[in-house]
C-alpha cells in the first residue's frame, strides 16, 4: 500500500512534500550544539567571573612575560586558524588545492584549538572574566563565545545529513571570533609593548 505524501492529514492540511523524498532533519537536533555551546560559553565566563585572579598560570623559558606567551601564543593559532580556512576553500572546491587538503583542514584546526587551550586558561586562571574597559570586556565576552561556539562545531560535525551551508557559516563564526579576539589582546600587546619575545 502506498501513501500520497500530499493527501490531507487528519487536520485537513497537507503534508508538505521533501525534496528527494527524505524527511527533513527536526530543527531540535541543533538545539543540543547550541545548547553545549552556551552551557560551555557561560560556564567559563561564570568561573572566570567567581575565580579570584592568580596573576600568573604559566610562562616559558624565552619569554620576557606571560603577556609574551599569550600574545605569540594566540599569534600561532590565529595563524593556523587561516590555514584552516583557506584549506576549508580548497575542500569545498572555491580554491585549487592537493589531495591532502582534507587532512590539512582537519590538523591545522586541531592545531589552532591545542595552542589556543593554554591562552584561554591563563586568562581565566590567571586574569578571570574582566570589563574594566570595552576592549577587556569584548575580549572577555568572545573569549568565551569562541570556546561554546567550537564546542557547537565539533558536535556538528558529527551530525548527518547537515544543510551545505551550516559547517562553513559556523566554522566562518568561529574563526571571525578567534580574530576578534586575537585583535582585542594580542595585536593590541604588540602595538603596546613592541613585538617583543
């Protein structure tokens, strides 16, 4: 027995008909990402707001300060960062690239995120949730936002059957959050202090 997918239901409206006769996802299954993605984004910011400063989590030998550390730090992902966004071009096939794009997509962004880790943790540990000035307070706040959003990437990517166009806008996101952030610490420490180790 067949069933017309345009037939009125028991309401007396009709179904509306799915390209290619697939269901479309339930819109419920982004809540969960975006879900994490505040939880993780909040959570942060609520730990860094309640933590009392330790002044200093880490440093390396070679560096005059833990600003230092941070400003280079955040510098390496940022930098790895765009080579995942323009190896992401490659993947989806707006620039010409080798075969191993994929791969190189994929590690430059685990790359990026590994040497973001210890930036955000100094800053949180060491520094908390500040907004003494509108650069600290959007450095503070996209700080945050930056981990809740690749939080919500990371999950996404595990979906399937996503809209073509929702990895590269949130994937776009978190890389324009990332600059941001990078532009509202480090690129702010170099024009303040010099490009010094």
């Amino acid at each position: 027995m067949s069933v017309d997918p345009n037939a009125p239901t028991q309401g007396g409206f009709p179904v509306p008909p799915h390209a290619g006769g697939t269901p479309r996802p339930h819109p419920a299954r982004y809540l969960v990402p975006a879900l994490v993605a505040a939880a993780v984004a909040v959570g942060l910011g609520a730990y860094g707001k309640v933590h009392d400063p330790e002044g200093t989590a880490f440093n390396l030998a070679g560096f005059s300060s833990t600003s230092a550390v941070k400003s280079w730090l955040g510098t390496t992902s940022l930098g790895f960062a765009l080579l995942q966004v323009v190896s992401a071009l490659m993947v989806y096939g707006r620039l010409p690239g080798p075969s191993w794009s994929a791969g190189l997509h994929r590690w430059s962004g685990r790359i990026a995120f590994l040497v973001a880790v210890p930036v955000a943790v100094h800053c949180l540990y060491a520094l908390g949730y500040q907004t003494y000035s509108t650069r600290v307070l959007w450095h503070s706040l996209l700080g945050c936002f930056f981990f809740g959003a690749f939080s919500a990437k990371m999950l996404l990517l595990r979906s399937e059957k996503l809209p073509g166009w929702l990895l590269p806008v949130v994937g776009g996101l978190v890389f324009a959050v990332l600059t941001v952030v990078w532009l509202t610490s480090a690129l702010w420490f170099f024009r303040t202090f010099g490009v010094t180790t």
